[in-house]
C-alpha cells in the first residue's frame, strides 16, 4: 500500500482519527515529541542485546514482525501527527536533508569507505 498512499492522506487520516477523540487538547509539540521516543524506545528494545542473525530472525518469524512493525507504526503516528498539528510538509524536509546529507557525505567519500559514520564529524 505504500506505493499507493501519500503523506499528506496518511496525515488526514492521523488527523481525523485524533479529532474524533478530541485528542487535540492533549497533541502539543512536547507530547507528540515525547510519544516519538517513546514509541521508537519501545522499538529499540526488541533488538536489546541481539546479534544481526537474532534480528534477521526476528523478521522471519511473522508474530515477532509483527511486534515490530506495529512499534514502527507507533512511531510514524507520532510523527505524522506532528507534522500534521504544526503544518511541516515531511516530504519538502526529507528532500531538504538529503540535499544536506549528500554535502555532507558525498557520494564519492562515503561509498566504499569502512567509517563510521562518527567518524565524519
């Protein structure tokens, strides 16, 4: 479906959804920020202390995925809703990183190159 489905429809949908609830009261900056990491911390933790193989496994086994991609879910909600509240057009930003990423990390630097990306800075 991600292939059928833009931002700013998924954004009406998070929009609809939360007004529904009269959730606006609640979806300050601050709040949907903290829902972010929380969400996405809840994500981290499934990988807690797992090797590559133990991830690649975990996306294998379909209720495991599962956990995760609704964790993934969570995050993007958040951050939808964001973006919705406070009128940020995530395409026009994502555009406007890449542009700064690829400055920042040319092609021809970064390709091939075995470090980390701390080490760039």
């Amino acid at each position: 479906m991600d292939h059928k489905t833009n931002i700013h429809e998924l954004k009406e949908k998070v929009k609809a959804f939360c007004e529904d609830r009269d959730w606006d009261q609640f979806h300050n900056a601050k709040e949907l920020a903290i829902g972010i990491v929380t969400e996405a911390s809840e994500l981290l933790e499934h990988f807690r202390f797992k090797s590559e193989e133990q991830i690649n496994e975990m996306f294998k086994n379909e209720n495991k995925k599962q956990e995760l991609t609704e964790e993934m879910a969570d995050v993007f909600y958040f951050l939808l809703r964001l973006a919705q509240r406070y009128n940020i057009d995530l395409t026009t930003e994502l555009d406007n990183k890449i542009k700064k990423n690829d400055e920042k990390y040319p092609v021809e630097k970064a390709k091939g190159c075995n470090k980390k990306y701390s080490e760039y800075q």
